[in-house]
C-alpha cells in the first residue's frame, strides 16, 4: 500500500513541475521498483507484455486511415455533402459540422484527428459565413468527442484490451450513444438558434441539384464508413483486418481524387508515427504501472473502502463519474484507463456492471475531459486550428457542457442504450 501511495506521490510530483505524462509514468515506475526491492528486468519484461496484443495492431492502422484521409480530399467531401444535405434547416452550418462528425466518426477513429483534419475545414466555413469564430470553434471541438465512440474508435480500443471484452462488442455498443450526443448537440443548436440566444446566419435553401453533385463526387469518400464498419459488424473481419482495409481504402481514395502528394503522404505517415509511438510507450508503461499496483493489493484496498461508502451500483457509477470528471481535467484519457481500471474493475465487477456499458460511459468522461480546461488537449489542438485563444473557446463552450453532460448522466443509468445492439447482432 506504502509503495503504490508513492508511485502516485510521484507521479504527480513530476507532473506538477511540469513533466510530460509519459515520462512522469516512466520515472514514478522505475523509482516504485526501486524503493520496492523488485528486479529493474520487470519494467522492461511489462513494456513488451503491454503492447504485443494483436488487437493493438488496428490503434496505428486507424490513425494512418484518419490522416491520409485528412490529407486526400475526403472529408472536404463529407462537408460538402453534408452542407447540401442539411445545411437548409435551422442552425445551419452548425448543425453540418455536427451531422459531417458523425460521417467522418465512422473513418477517423480519434477525437484529435476529427478536430484537426475535418475541424480545419469546418470553422473555416462557418467563420466565412458569419459565425463567430469562438462559437465555431466550440462546437468543433464537442462535435469532436463524436468521433471517438461511434467506431472505429481508438479510446475503445484501448479500453476492450485493457478490460478483456470484445473489440467488436464494444465497437457496436459505441454507435447508439455516439448518434444520441449527436442528436442532443443538433437539439440544443436547432432550439438556441430558434430562440436567439445562438447567432447563426440565415440557412442557405435546399439545392436537390447540389445535393445531387456534392453525392456523386463525394461517393467514394461517403463510401468509407460502410466499407469500414460493414466488415466488423458482419462478423466478417476482425478490427485489426478492418483497420487495413481503412488505409487501403484511403489510399484508393487518394487515387480516385488525385489530392493526395507526396510531400502530405510523408506528413500523414510521420504524424501516424508519433501518435501511435507516444500510444504505445503509454500502454507499455501503464502495464508496468498496473503490475506495481496489483503486487501491491490496492485494487482491493480501494474497492474495500468505495464498497463500504455504497454498495448501491447507481451511486457508485455517480462517485466513479465524478472522479473521472476530475482527473480527466488534469490527465489525458488513455493514462487515466490504465491507472485507473485496475482499481476501478473488480468494483465493477462486484456489482454487477456490465464492463461493455461501463467501457462506453468511461470513455465518453474522459472525452469530456480533453475539451476540459486546464490540461484538456482538444483546446489547445482546437485553439491552434482556429487561430483564436483557448479563453474564447473555453467562454464560448460552456453552455454545449450542458447537452454533453446530460447525455453523460442518461448512457450511465440506461445500459441498454448501449448493450440492446451487441445484443441484436449477437
């Protein structure tokens, strides 16, 4: 108990002076071996132990899907089908960029990749047609969290392997409450613009002609969440499988609209590199950080204490949310899976929460947090995106917290909305 109150000692510490997440895991590890007697062969033996699964293959294919599509035309596409599909009814614009994340959900499979490569063509529309550039910014970054629970998805990734549960159950049981946030965002724009207090431009009228062009040369790029998810959800590839189909349809895309050069193609393999470099030593050194803190029984220590605050499962997923809430406006989401769960599993567990359900509601809360001040990573990518400063953004977010925490509450006490499809599609 002592050595795991000082891994975490540590790991603050390091944080509070101003070190990256990454190498605060690294050193707090490597000092709780040391204090601890145990063998340094057990940081390298766990680094390896927690990244050879073969399901964390499909993390860096998804990432390279997501950026060659950013770099190829295709989500210039999904927004300009999406305009000439929705762009007539109240909101706008707004209500595209919001219906645009739920296409482009369906390829990128990250957050950041949402707001940094469809984000960009976003705000630059609605700035261009009057939308104040701090309320566009917003919603960019809320429609974003989209992106990361309708699969494919890497935090649902991450979480399946951690966890156990299927990869494939968890990707089905994200579609729903993914479709839900969107609809709650598309209700508070349609009513806030109804109402006035969300200024938005006059809607352009509907344009079958438009519509009609924007599908056709958009077609294969509207393509490529079918292509994606219709394999998994057929039972017919694995996600892994799935996630090369994704780059190798990517690249058939970028021949189809010839927009992909080489000097973008170098980009997207280099920025898939580091995300997916900075991923993995994360994983490899949270499985150092969890063995410590199994070897040391805190997992059953904190499960003893929460379990005897309640033992009704309602007003633990209420604590469990408040506690995630907090660290994921201090931590980013994947280093909070891997400190966390351990402990948080067997509490879980012991109350019968089904690890599926609760898979979606975790990470939809630590979405959350990256579009949380003060650490939050989706303000400071929105923030440079939009060239306009993170206290405009955070000002102007506030009220969307509104319709993102609501929807928060109703997927952790209704299970159903997400467990009743993997249950469907057996």
């Amino acid at each position: 108990m002592v050595l795991a109150l000082t891994l975490f000692t540590v790991f603050l510490l390091l944080l509070a002076i101003g070190f990256p997440v990454s190498f605060s895991m690294a050193l707090s590890t490597l000092a709780a071996l040391i204090l601890g007697g145990y063998t340094l062969d057990v940081l390298s033996l766990q680094l390896v132990e927690g990244i050879k699964g073969y399901t964390l293959l499909s993390i860096p294919l998804f990432i390279i899907a997501g950026n060659l599509m950013n770099s190829a035309g295709i989500t210039q596409r999904i927004f300009d089908f999406s305009n000439a599909l929705i762009g007539h009814i109240r909101g706008g614009l707004a209500q595209v960029n919001i219906f645009a994340s739920v296409i482009f959900a369906g390829i990128s499979g990250t957050a950041v990749g949402d707001q940094a490569g469809l984000g960009a063509i976003e705000m630059r529309a609605m700035v261009g047609k009057g939308y104040e550039k701090p309320f566009s910014a917003s919603l960019t970054l809320a429609s974003s969290v989209i992106g990361a629970i309708i699969p494919p998805s890497v935090p649902l990734i991450v979480y399946a392997y951690l966890a156990e549960v299927s990869v494939e159950k968890l990707f089905i049981a994200g579609i729903i409450p993914g479709l839900l946030i969107a609809v709650a965002l598309a209700l508070y724009v349609y009513v806030g613009a109804t109402r006035g207090y969300i200024v938005t431009p006059s809607p352009e009228p509907f344009s079958a002609k438009s519509l009609g062009h924007t599908f056709k040369d958009g077609f294969f790029a509207l393509l490529a969440p079918a292509v994606i998810l219709g394999g998994m959800l057929g039972g017919i590839v694995t996600p892994t499988e799935a996630g090369a189909i994704a780059v190798l349809y990517s690249l058939f895309c970028s021949m189809i609209y010839k927009e992909l050069k080489w000097d973008s193609l170098k980009e997207a393999f280099n920025a898939s590199v580091g995300s997916t470099a900075l991923i993995m030593f994360l994983i490899g050194i949270g499985t150092a950080m969890g063995w410590i803190i199994s070897a040391e029984q805190l997992p059953y220590l904190l499960s003893d204490f929460l379990l005897s605050l309640t033992e009704n499962k309602y007003m633990m997923l209420l604590i469990i949310n408040i506690l995630l809430l907090i660290l994921g406006c201090i931590m980013e989401g994947i280093p909070i899976k891997l400190i966390m769960l351990p402990i948080l599993l067997p509490i879980i567990d012991s109350l019968g929460i089904d690890r599926m359900h609760f898979g979606i509601v975790m990470s939809y809360n630590l979405l959350l947090g990256m579009i949380t001040p003060p650490v939050g990573l989706g303000l400071y990518v929105i923030s440079r995106v939009g060239k306009v400063s993170i206290e405009e953004v955070v000002k102007s977010l506030l009220p969307l917290y509104l319709p993102l925490i609501i929807m928060l509450v109703i997927l952790t006490y209704f299970p159903q909305l997400s467990l009743w499809l993997p249950s469907l599609l057996g």
